[in-house]
C-alpha cells in the first residue's frame, strides 16, 4: 500500500498551490474574499512562503493552519510539472492549477485507502480496496483523466462496507448535529460519527475506539484526554482542529 509519508505536505517543494487555488469566503477561517486561481495577498513574492505564517489565527486566517494537500502539492508540481511552477512558467498555470483540485482530492482517497489497508478485513474486502487503490493511484499519476467522481463513488461505497466490518456495530450519529453538546457520558466508542458535526463539543477523556470520523467536523472539540489512536478515517485537518494536548491518545501516524 501507499507510504502514508508521500500523503504529508512538503511545502518547500511545492509552489504555493493551497494559497492560490481554493477560492475563500469571508468567514471565521478566512478573513478575505478570494476568487480561485488567484494568489492570497499574502503569498510572499519572492518564494512561495505565507508572509503572516506566525500569525495567522490573530490574522484571522486560521483555517490555513489546518489545510492539508494530503501531499497533492508536491505531487503536482515535482512530478506532473518537472519543478515548474505557475509563476516561473506562466503557460502552465491553468493546467497547473486544473492538476493540483484533481491530485487533491484523489490524495485524499488515498490517505483512506491506507487506513483502511491497515485494519482487520475480510480477504475480499482487502482485494477491492487494493483493486480501488492501485486505479486510485494511477489516476493521481496520471492526472490526465479528470473526472474522479467515478473513483469517489467507489470509494464512498467501500469505506462503507470497511466502516462497518471495523466498528463491529457501535452506535450511528451519522450526520447528526453534535455541536457544543457534552458528549462525555455517551457511549462513542466505535460509534458511526460520519459527517456529524462535533463543533465545540467536549469530547474529554472520550474513547472512541474505532470511530468512524470520515467527514466530522470537529473545529474546536476539546479533545483533551480522548482516545483517539484507533479512530477510523481521521485526518490531520480533524486532529489540528480540534483542541488536543498531551493527554490525547494520538493514531500513530500523527507523530510523524
Ligand atoms: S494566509 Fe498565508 S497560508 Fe493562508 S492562503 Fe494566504 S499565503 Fe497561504
């Protein structure tokens, strides 16, 4: 399977994509308006670094401090692009920046293709998810096709099926609005909790054994003392947005 280190963000080997692709909306994450494609006022000049990085919540910009690429920026810019960059090259910018939304989302597929590779499956379950993987991948090789709804369509089908062989039937909050709720008494240890909104909630010293987190959102969650080494389909984005400290049980692939 995929080495999880090729889905980290190396950001001194891409070329600022993040900062000049996503459009953003006035909102509590981003403090300006901005059309996609266009570079943030903020993107330095003379390098591709963020010229407000040390303070970007105080800024008002904290949801750059909780993007991940999956390691897409890289990918796009080193390998379909030769080290080219937008800038330097004005030509391929389009195609630069067309790219890197594909490469994206399939990194994305691919972050959960490796955590689902490392649970407890049935034999045939583990075959389709090396048969979506390796299309999934030569996809983001290639790049070339750009319809990837396809490949999500299967993946959402699949995550499904490894969901509920890994929870072993803990209880379903799937889509439910958690936010701001004290959740410490309730029982989420291998709870459904995909794309349930757990904005604000106290999650302290809450095992979540298995849960599945694909698509929570859990800006702001007081994380302090869970246990969320075992959590299904969690994300480094979910991880930096909550509020986690010392007493977090961390999945392992959070220390590297
Ligand atoms: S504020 Fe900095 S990190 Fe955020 S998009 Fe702008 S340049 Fe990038």
């Amino acid at each position: 399977m995929t080495d999880r280190s090729a889905l980290r963000a190396d950001c001194a080997s891409c070329a600022g994509l993040c900062c000049v692709v996503p459009a953003f909306s006035v909102s509590s994450d981003f403090a300006i308006d901005k059309p996609s494609g266009v570079p943030c006022p903020n993107l330095a000049t003379d390098d591709f670094g963020c010229t407000i990085h040390s303070e970007l919540p105080e800024r008002g910009f904290p949801g750059c401090t909780v993007y991940d690429c999956f390691g897409a920026g890289q990918r796009v810019v080193q390998q379909h692009f030769g080290g080219r960059s937008w800038r330097t090259t004005p030509g391929i910018r389009e195609e630069q920046f067309a790219t890197f939304e594909v490469v994206e989302r399939l990194h994305e597929l691919l972050w959960y293709l490796e955590d689902a590779a490392g649970r407890r499956l049935p034999r045939d379950l583990r075959d389709e998810l090396e048969g979506l993987r390796s299309a999934v991948e030569r996809a983001a090789s290639d790049a070339s096709e750009r319809d990837v709804v396809p490949l999500q369509l299967r993946a959402d089908a699949l995550f499904g099926e490894v969901s509920g062989a890994v929870r072993r039937g803990g209880r379903s909050w799937r889509g439910r609005d958690l936010a701001g709720r004290d959740l410490r008494e309730e029982p989420l240890a291998d709870a459904d909790l995909r794309g349930a909104l757990l904005l604000g909630a106290d999650l302290r010293d809450v095992d979540l054994g298995r849960a599945d987190l694909l698509g929570a959102d859990p800006r702001g969650a007081d994380l302090r003392g869970a246990d969320l080494s075992r959590a299904l389909f969690m994300t480094r984005l979910q991880l930096r947005a909550g509020r986690s400290d010392e007493t977090t049980l961390l999945p392992d692939w959070a220390a590297r």
